[in-house]
C-alpha cells in the first residue's frame, strides 16, 4: 500500500561556519572545516541538507591536565609539551585542534601570563596544519586578557576563540572581530539566555557567520538529558527560521563524560557490573557524544584518541543518505 | 484525541436524551473531544458509530505488552516527537540474541545475570532473542532458554510450522513472535492469536509493511510490533522516524503499532551506539547481539536519561537516611532530595566505609546550587529544620557536613540550628578524600 513519506517543510537552516583559514585565505591551516549548514533535523537527508559531517575536535591543555590517571598512556609522553601534543592529536585523526588554556588560571602558581599563551598558540599554528578552538582559563578577567593576546597572535588563522558568556563578551567579541576569529559563546543550558547571548553578539557587530554555540554539556548519567533538549529545541527554531538559534552547536562530551565516577573508577572502586575502567571510561565518553549528536550537534569535543574514533565511524553509518 | 467535538456529535445518536449525565449530545461530544468523558457513558451509540468512535479516538500508537509475570514488557503508546513536547513514556526494551546452535542454556544464563548498579538504579536486560535454524533445534533452543531466564522471550524463525511448536513450549509466557511476511502471515496470525502473543510484521520497506499490516489487522490481530526490514543505520533512523510521524501526525493507522530495531556493527562498542539511535528514535525494542559490560552500561544509562520525564525533577523521598550500620557517633552529611544528587552523594559516602548518616532535604528535587540560588537549601530553611529534627535524637554530637559549593550558608544554619557545621567538598567525588583526612576513615 503506498506510503506517502511525511517531509517537514523547513523554512531555515543551521548557520555555516568555517573554521581556520589556508594559504589562499590569508592563514597557514593545511585545510579549513564547515560547521553546521543543515537544512534538516540530525541525520534526516530524506528532507534536507547536510552538507557537513559533524566534526571531531580534540582536546589539549598547554599544562599538564588534571585528568584520571588512565590519560598517562594515552599523552603521558607529550602533555609537557604543547606542541608534540597538537602535533600528536594532529595525527591520531583530530579534524580540529581544542586548546584549553588551563595554565593561565590565576589561581595557579607560575600562572601563564597572556603574552606566554599567545606564544603557545603561535608554535602550535607554526607546528600543525588543523584549525584551532582556543579557550581561556575559564576566570573572567583572565580570559579576556588571554584571549585578546592569541586573537592578536593568530591573527589571520580564524580560529576560534571561547568562552563568551552573557555577562562576559564585550572583550572576547571584540578580540574576534579585530583578528577575524569566531567566537564561542556559551549559556548555561538555558535556550533563552542562549538567544539573548546571540543578539547581543549580533548586536555588538559579530558576523552570524562567525558565530557558535555551547548550550553547555551535561554529562551521560548526570544532567545530559537536559543539554539533549535544550539542543533539540534550538535545531527546530533554527529550522523554523529563528536566526538567533541557528548557530552551529559544540557539545564538549569528553570534559564533561569524564568528570563522572562511571568513566573513571578503577575496577576495585566501580560499581556493581560496571567491569574494567578502560572500556567503560571510553565508551561514556563516546556515548556522551554520540547521543548528543542525535540532538544536533555540529562538532564534538573528545579527549580519549579511543573514544574519538569510535564516534567517527559512527558517523559514517548516520552519514550514509536516507533519502527515499 | 483526532476528532473535533462536531465530527464526533455527527456520529451520535442525536437525541438529547441526557442519559450519559449533561443535557445535550453536543455537549457530551465536547466533552469525549477533550477527553472528559467515555463513549461507554452513551446507552445508545450505534455499533457502527461505535467502531468509527473508536479507531478515531484510540491512542496514535497502540500500547502492546510482552512477557508475564515480573517480565512485562510494556511497548508504544508514545504521543510525542521530542520528549521536551511532552515525555517519552515506555523505555526501549533491550534484547540479546542467541543462536539455536549456540550454548543456548550457558549463554541465556550468562545474560539473565547481568546487572548494572549506579545512582540508585539497577538496569537489567530486557529480554533474550532465540534464532532459529531448523524447527527441532529452535524448540529444543527455546525449552534451553525458557529454563534459564524469566525474561521476555523473542522467538526468531520465519517457518511457521518451527514457531508453532516452540511457541507451545512457552504459551504462557506470552513471547514476542517473529515474524509475519508476506507468505507466511496468515499462518503467524493464527499462532499468535492462540496464545495472545505480540506478533511483529515484517516488511521489505515502509510501503511493503504498511500493505502487511492492513493484511493482518484484516484478519483481526492487532498486538503487533513493526519492522521496516531496514538495516542500515541511517536509513533504520529515518524509517523509524517515518512510523512515529506517520502514527502521531497523521494518524496513519498501519503504523500506529511499537517499532523493533536490530543493530548490525560486529564491534560491541559501534553496536551500542548504533543502539543509542534507535533508542534515542523510537524503536521499542532494540535487539543486539554482544553483552559487553561497558557497551551495556553506558547505553541502559543513556536510556535512563532520555527516558527521564522532561516535566517533573526526580526527587527521593525527604528525610535523614543511614548509610552502613550507623552508630550514636556516626558522622552527619547534608544534601538536597534531587535524586541525581542524593544517590551520586549516598553512593560516594557508602565508599567511605564509614557509617553516616545523610539528610535529604527538601529542596522540591533541585539540585544544590539551583536549591541555593532559589533559596531552597539555605541556612534560613536548613537551621530550623534541623534544629527540630529527629537527627537529635540519634547522635550525640552537633556537627553537620555541609556541601562546598554552598559555603556561606555556615553561618545562618549555625545561628539557627545550634550545630556547628563542617564545609565538605565541592563535589561528591571529593567525599573519600574529605572522609580520610577529616573524619579518619
């Protein structure tokens, strides 16, 4: 019996934003990546566009992270080093490279002044040919010092500078659009703050097309629910028309997989059934991000190679077309 | 549901007889239209208007069960897209398939006991698949099985004579049957109406399905689960999508039925989260095939949390809980009654080894820095409560743990309760270290 297939018809669509810039476009990046761009919900290319597959970003520190000790093998060997490890992310498949400028954090000692974080991100462009997300330390004043300083340094590279948050972005968006950078800004699961954050950065004179969105992640088991609604509900106003909920969205699963008892407890201090903490730590993670990517997600942010790889070929069988 | 209040007043008797108690048949239309009322309350509806009334006002997707006993398997009924439109209300059941030629007793023993713990939940298989090869195997398979798990049974195997005999074999289990095709339905239809199980149809598409459906309904059945034939994840995605818009949007009776997935990826990681989709997208029931504990874990958490109900926080109940065999001296740990934060609190200070007690507080299930910023979990609420709580009675010392996050409610609950309090950590993870230095554990 014929079936007629039901097709939304969508009047909008996510905005496209590219990252890095090459040779031609007045950067060094051996290539750039196209976020976003679809015409239609995750996955369903029956009824639209999906001209980018979402893509893999991996994580970096320019310090030695505070991560579970099961990381020592992974990057034990190069998490002294920033560049051996973007060069090292670099190869083990990253589309884009995330540097965590965790060594600014004032609350260190020997805390990185914004000049000395300038000159890491200058080794890393000068080292790798992947474009660059770049974040601050995550205190306020810090970052805008911070990234006002790499905005400086890369200027050209278009990479992408974060985190703006509604009460702190005049200078981040400022020191994006003076070095032609993107910038992320985030809201703290909340889609109403999301959009108010996107008109002001609209506002202030940030081009749509160099703007994404964290909507913040909640990790597996704690919360991620609320991150996958939030992100569903902010897809459909974009393909509904609303511009200011059209942004490309990162969902940051390994930082945030990470931080549950579930993916990093050693065996002797798991839970009943939960076996090794190898397994169990990269598959949290690569469920984190690969339900996420169900709600919309247009770049994923890995910390564990293992993890990373396991969502890529996933992608593969989503990104197969399905169109009847 | 469906139906306007006129379209469903053209179908009544139109006689105003008052007999379902309001005065006139266009109000008793009005109220069957917003569900105030049953059709059963009209004495006299035609069988005719009867039968339209209620294929128009029945659920969009039909709600089947499987299983018997503790093992119900509840299926579809489901009325929403997105779950933050409203809520997703039946969680996907997972099976594990077995092969009649495998160690069927060994490997169906082996999935009955696999159990997971976190947060105060326990996550356990749903069900267990049986494949059949051959009609005596498939029997002898499903005896195996039946012996070994209470779970609900799937019984694989297109041959209708093989599916009768192993279906007898557990009759009152009420198996789901698998399955109806084109050449062998008439025949499912009857096995599976014997003993009331829920029959899944088999197409070789989404149009092929729908003609079979209508075929089986025809003959009367209606406990049916769907299957669009469809393997590929992609195209598994978008079909099933099709079936939920088809049955919510449409109404589009042949696809108002639960929907059955099967993973493909040979590698127990890619498995699970090609299962993550289908249970993300609507399939009632995934059927996979590894048993590998991190693969299991993470997807029964994932299904957990997308099956939470968007509408209501999950609260535990308020009140002072013991954890381990607490003593007069037993420490005094405080948090709120958000479950996510109560179990992942009660679960950290279990591992302490240290007998404590922890006090839910009411915080109308927030968690601690939205109860504290909405002044729920403050010293203002905490300090009387404590002060008059039963929590005196049962240590002899005043010496409460609060979390770290909320530091500067010490004073006030200090101030109002009498207790001395003791900032712990900011986060529960921090509760071993906390417990070893601080309270020598």
């Amino acid at each position: 019996m014929p079936v007629d297939i039901l097709k939304e018809k969508y009047t909008g669509k996510v905005q496209e934003v590219v990252l890095g810039a090459t040779k031609e476009e007045g950067g060094t990046r051996a290539y750039t990546v196209k976020l976003g761009g679809s015409s239609t919900l995750p996955f369903l290319q029956f009824e639209g566009e999906i001209p980018n597959r979402p893509v893999i970003a991996y994580e970096m520190w320019d310090i030695k992270p505070d991560w579970p000790d099961c990381f020592e093998e992974v990057y034990g060997d190069v998490w002294n080093d920033p560049v051996a490890w973007a060069k090292k992310i670099e190869e083990l498949g990253a589309d884009v490279i995330y540097l965590k400028l965790k060594g600014a954090d004032p609350e260190l000692d020997n805390s990185k002044t914004p000049d000395e974080c300038a000159k890491v991100v200058k080794a890393i462009l000068e080292n790798t040919g992947a474009p660059l997300m770049v974040e601050g330390p995550g205190n306020p004043e810090k970052d805008n010092d911070v990234l006002q300083a790499v905005g400086e340094a890369a200027a050209g590279e278009n990479i992408a500078l974060g985190v703006a948050e509604k009460d702190n972005y005049r200078s981040i968006a400022a020191a994006c659009m003076m070095g032609k950078h993107c910038i992320v800004g985030r809201s703290p699961v909340d889609i109403n703050i999301l959009k108010q954050l996107n008109i002001m950065l609209t506002e202030m004179g940030v081009s749509p097309e160099k703007i994404i969105n964290d909507p913040l992640t909640g990790g597996l088991g704690y919360g991620i629910e609320y991150s996958y609604s939030i992100m569903e509900r902010a897809r459909w106003g974009a393909l509904i028309g609303d511009k200011m909920m059209a942004f490309p969205v990162v969902c940051l699963a390994g930082p945030e997989a990470w931080r549950a008892k579930e993916a990093f407890a050693p065996v002797e201090e798991a839970g009943p059934g939960w076996g090794e903490q190898k397994p169990r730590g990269i598959m949290w993670e690569a469920m984190t991000a690969a339900a996420l990517l169900q709600a919309g997600g247009d770049l994923v942010l890995m910390r564990h190679p293992e993890a990373a790889k396991l969502v890529k070929k996933h992608l593969e069988g989503l990104m197969v077309s399905n169109a009847y | 549901m469906g139906l306007t209040g006129l379209a469903i007043f053209k179908l009544l008797p139109k006689t105003n007889c008052g007999e379902c108690g309001v005065p006139t048949c266009m109000a008793f239309a009005m109220n069957l239209a917003s569900g105030k009322a049953t059709l059963s309350d009209c004495p006299h509806v035609s069988d005719a208007a009867k039968e339209a009334l209620e294929s128009a006002t029945a659920p969009p997707i039909k709600l089947v069960k499987a299983g018997s006993g503790d093992n119900v398997l509840e299926m579809g009924d489901e009325q929403v897209l997105f779950r933050h439109d409203k809520t997703f209300y039946h969680p996907t059941g997972i099976f594990i398939e077995v092969a009649d030629t495998d160690d069927v007793a060994g490997k169906v023993a082996e999935i009955d006991a696999l159990k997971f713990e976190r947060v105060g939940q326990t996550y356990v298989v749903d069900g267990v698949a049986i494949k059949g090869s051959a009609a005596d195997s498939f029997k002898k398979a499903v005896e195996a099985a039946a012996a070994k798990t209470n779970k609900v049974l799937l019984l694989m195997c297109e041959d209708p004579a093989a599916m009768e005999a192993a279906a007898a074999v557990v009759a009152d289990r009420k198996p789901i049957l698998y399955a109806a095709n084109a050449d062998n339905y008439e025949k499912m239809v009857e096995i599976a109406k014997k003993i009331n199980a829920p029959l899944v149809v088999k197409g070789k598409n989404l149009e092929d399905l729908a003609g079979l459906v209508e075929k089986v309904a025809g003959l009367g059945y209606k406990e049916l689960i769907l299957d669009s034939g469809e393997r590929e994840t992609s195209k598994v995605l978008a079909d099933l999508t099709q079936i939920r818009r088809q049955a919510i949007k449409k109404r589009f009776r042949p696809f108002g039925y639960p929907a059955i997935a099967f993973t493909t990826e040979e590698d127990p990681y890619l498995e699970a989260l090609q299962a993550q989709v289908y249970v993300s997208k609507f399939a009632s029931v995934v059927v996979m095939k590894n048993t590998d504990l991190a693969s299991l874990l993470t997807l029964f958490s994932w299904r957990s949390n997308i099956y939470t109900d968007p509408q209501k926080p999950i609260a535990v109940q308020p009140g002072v809980y013991a954890i381990g065999a607490v003593t007069p001296d037993s420490p005094v740990y405080i948090t709120t009654n958000f479950s996510l934060t109560y179990y992942t609190v009660a679960t950290e200070v279990e591992a302490t080894r240290l007998p404590s007690y922890l006090i839910a507080f009411d915080t109308d299930g927030l968690s601690v820095m939205t109860a504290w910023a909405g002044g729920k979990f403050i010293g203002e609420t905490i300090g009387p409560w404590l002060k008059d709580s039963d929590i005196n009675q049962k240590v002899n010392h005043k010496k409460l743990i609060i979390p770290g996050g909320v530091a500067a409610i010490k004073g006030k609950i200090e101030e109002l309760s009498g207790w001395e309090v003791i900032v712990g950590p900011r986060e529960a993870s921090g509760i071993g270290s906390f417990a070893k230095l601080r309270l020598g554990a």
